[in-house]
C-alpha cells in the first residue's frame, strides 16, 4: 500500500480512502446487520451502495445477473473475444462500478433534476439548492476516479494526479464564478474551502478521534515534524493575505488615484511567488525530506495487502472527463442563480461563497477524514484536513489570480478586512491547538466552536457590507 498520502501529508492524500474501504470491507456485522452486511461503524463515504465482500468474490447462490447487475467489483463479459460483446459490457461495468462505489451516489438523482431546473429558469433559490446537491455526489465521484488513475501510476505521479484533482469541485465552481465576474464569491469560496478543512474539518477529527480512543486520559498523536512545517505554510498564506489588505488601507488613506493598480501587481506577483513556493514545498516532501512526513504511515502499512484498482487508467480518465464536464455544467446553473438568491436579502454572496461551496466540494474529503480519525490514523487525518488547506492557499488561489489576469478579471489577494481577520485568527489557533503533535477532544471542541463564530459572523451579516466592487 502505498503511503503518499502521508508523504505529501498536507499536499496530497492518496492512501486514506483505501484505507476506508479496505477496513469497511473486513468488519463484517453479524448476521448481516448493517448496510451490505457491513457494521455502521465501519461505513464510510465509500461503503459499496450494492454488494460486499465475499470470502470466494462471490454471494451465495450467486448467478451471473447478479454479477452482471450487482457485482461492484466487475462485470462478465468484459475480456469477451467478440468486441460486439467487450465493448458494450465494459462501458457498462464503467457505469455500474462508478454508481455502485459510494451510497453518497444516491445523489446523483439531483443531477437531471438540477439541470432541468437550470434549463427551465425555476425560481433561484430552486436552482441554487438542487445543483448544491448536485455536485455533491459528483465530488465522490471524481474523487473515485482520481484514485482509482493514481493507484497505476507510482506514488509520485499519483500523489501529482490527488494533488492536480484533489480540489477539482472548487477550481471548477470557481473557474465559473471567475468568468462571470463574481470576484467576491471566488475569494469567499477559497477562504470557505481553508477555514473549512483547518476548523470543521480538523476540529470533527480530534473531537471524534478524541472520544472514540479516549483511554485513561491518553491522547492521539502525529508527526510533529508535519505539523511544524504546514502550519509554517500556512502562517505564509495568512501573511499574502494581509499584506495585500495592509497595503490597499495606507493608500486609502493616502488618497492614491492608482491604488487598484497597485493591489492588482502585488496580488500577481505574490501569486507567482507562491507558486514557486508550493512547487519546492512539493519536492521538499517527496525528494528531499521526505522521511519527515511519514513515520506513522509507514509503520501503519506494514503487513497491509496492496489493493487492486477496479476500473484500468482509460476507464478511470473517462469517468473523469465526462464528470467534470457534468459539474461544470451544474456548477454554472449554480453560480447564474447565485445573484437572484442574494437579491432575496435572505442570504449574501460572502456566506455562499464561505460556508456553502465549500460544503459541496469537500463534503467526501469530511467524511474520509473523520472515519480515518476514528480509527486512530491521526497523520492521514491531518494530510486530508490540512493538506486540502495548503492546496486551496499555495496553489490554487494564486492559479485564480493568474487565471483572473489573463482573462481580464481584477481578481486580487486583497480579501476584505474581516475576511482576512477571519483566517489570520484561524491559522494562530490551529498553530497553538497542533504544534504539540498531539490532539484531543477538546481541542476539536474548540476548533469546531471558532468555526461556528464565524460562520454566524457571516451570516448575520448584511447582504451588501462585505461586498467589494471589482474584488478590490
């Protein structure tokens, strides 16, 4: 098995749900209790919708219309000789292993139903709600695929394929929201994305993992080497953040006619920088100082089988194409209503953008993180909840910022001044709260309140009173 997950730790996160699915697929409930005979404790995000695993591969009394209907782990007919035959069964066995991967699949009824809204202009708040639980899973979906194409490739270019994918349903959403000129949501969207995975997320993982491995007082550990070096990177993204915003105050004040400008060249240049930061932090990881990201998950795979993919790299790179291009165009239904549901005065732009979209990509990500957390494998909990965080703040927002300037949106590193207080406050937290190597449940106690503060903080905001024109 491989351990890039840990490797990349906070970059990339490759082993976690195999993880999952390998301990889902052993804990088999008694007498059949439980979803597909497996127990609800050891249910995940991708605990098969239909079928489970049988000592032989097979059910009892198993025939080939179950295998051909119900079998989530292939179809007969897929080596025929006759490609009348070989072609049509494995399009089918793409199809049916895909839905049958997750029971968060059973979603995807909302996908028809959310595009015809689009298509029929229903009310905004309609569309807005039905493609929300659209892309969820979508998400799911992409993410089996990406692992099932980072499996075959060794676990440099795999953890190089989950870092490119990992985060693909708000680059997506965004990339939408960018061509459209919503700059605000865009950046709320990011912030959302960071504050989600290093408060929510983070903080469901030390409260659940706290109380579920809570013996005589002990408490769960993780590489403190891993801790040190991304809360430093994270401490560096809080930094492009302020300065942009520390800056735009002095030239207001100023009364400079050319402080757009200004903001816009800084935010472009600490977006290259940041590039090249998150390039060297990768090699970093993987080249270099490698060792120092996976101590916990080296000893955790030992003796553990190496697990077959169930879709080939072809397969896998179709599942990922054609769901991309179904939330691209469910997340552009999304985004069109999202000015219609604002001028309802019921919701505003920055609490979409902050605590919604973010829910919709990462929502498979939350439920990985929490099971792994569980299980008392705290540094592939921290490589899905802070290694998400690097990813949004190193590399994709500058790639939006440069996005945004080669199609000509002013998108900017300038965020509004409670936003970039939000985050700063955030990162000082969970600095202090992991700096330890160790967790408990009442630091996640803590992690999930100061994200409750703020996700009030944005909603009982007034509509417009964070709104920025231009992003700037």
């Amino acid at each position: 098995m491989t351990v890039m997950g840990n490797r990349l730790t906070n970059a990339v996160n490759v082993t976690v749900r195999k993880t999952f699915r390998r301990a889902a697929g052993k804990a088999q409930a008694p007498n059949g209790t439980g979803v597909n005979g497996v127990h609800p404790d050891a249910m995940d995000e991708e605990t098969p919708l239909i079928g489970r695993d049988y000592p032989d591969g097979q059910p009892p009394n198993s025939s080939f219309w179950w295998a051909f209907f119900l079998d989530n782990k292939g179809t007969p007919g897929t080596d025929h000789p006759n490609p009348l035959v070989r072609w049509p069964t494995q399009l089918w066995n793409i199809g049916k292993v895909t839905l049958l991967s997750s029971w968060i699949n059973l979603l995807l009824v909302f996908v028809p139903i959310g595009i015809i809204a689009g298509e029929q202009q229903w009310s905004a708040p309609w569309v807005f709600s039905l493609n929300f639980l659209a892309i969820i899973p979508l998400a799911a979906v992409l993410s089996f695929a990406t692992e099932e194409i980072a499996h075959r490739l060794g676990e440099t270019l795999g953890g190089l394929v989950n870092a490119t994918f990992g985060n693909a349903v708000e680059l997506i959403v965004s990339v939408v929201a960018l061509k459209a000129g919503e700059i605000e949501v865009v950046q709320a969207s990011m912030l959302g994305s960071i504050l989600s995975n290093l408060l929510l997320v983070l903080g469901m993982c030390f409260l659940l993992g706290g109380i579920y491995n809570m013996q005589d007082g002990s408490e769960q550990s993780f590489a403190q080497g891993t801790a040190q070096t991304t809360c430093s990177l994270m401490a560096l993204s809080s930094a492009s953040m302020i300065i942009p915003a520390a800056l735009y105050g002095a030239l207001d004040r100023s009364g400079d006619d050319h402080k757009q400008d200004s903001i816009l060249l800084l935010s472009r240049s600490t977006a290259a920088i940041l590039l090249v930061l998150y390039c060297m932090y990768l090699f970093f990881a993987l080249r270099t100082h490698k060792r120092l990201f996976e101590p916990e998950a080296q000893h955790q795979a030992e003796g553990e089988e190496q697990e077959e993919p169930l879709l080939g790299p072809w397969s896998a790179a179709l599942v990922l194409v054609v769901v991309t291009l179904i939330i691209s165009v469910c997340a552009d239904y999304m985004v069109d209503s999202i000015d219609a549901l604002v001028a309802t005065g019921k919701i505003s732009k920055t609490f979409i953008g902050l605590i919604l979209i973010p829910i919709v990509g990462n929502a498979a990500e939350h439920v990985t993180a929490c099971v792994v957390a569980v299980k008392n494998k705290m540094d592939l909990a921290m490589g899905v909840a802070i290694g998400s965080s690097i990813q949004i703040a190193l590399l994709v927002t500058p790639a939006l910022v440069m996005l945004g300037w080669a199609i000509g949106q002013p998108m900017t590193l300038h965020f509004e001044t409670f936003e970039t207080i939000a985050f700063a406050l955030s990162v000082m937290v969970v600095t202090y709260t992991v700096q330890d190597g160790k967790s408990n449940y009442l630091e996640g106690a803590m992690l999930l309140g100061l994200y409750a503060i703020i996700a009030v903080a944005f909603w009982v905001s007034p509509t417009d009173a964070l709104d920025k024109v231009g992003g700037l």
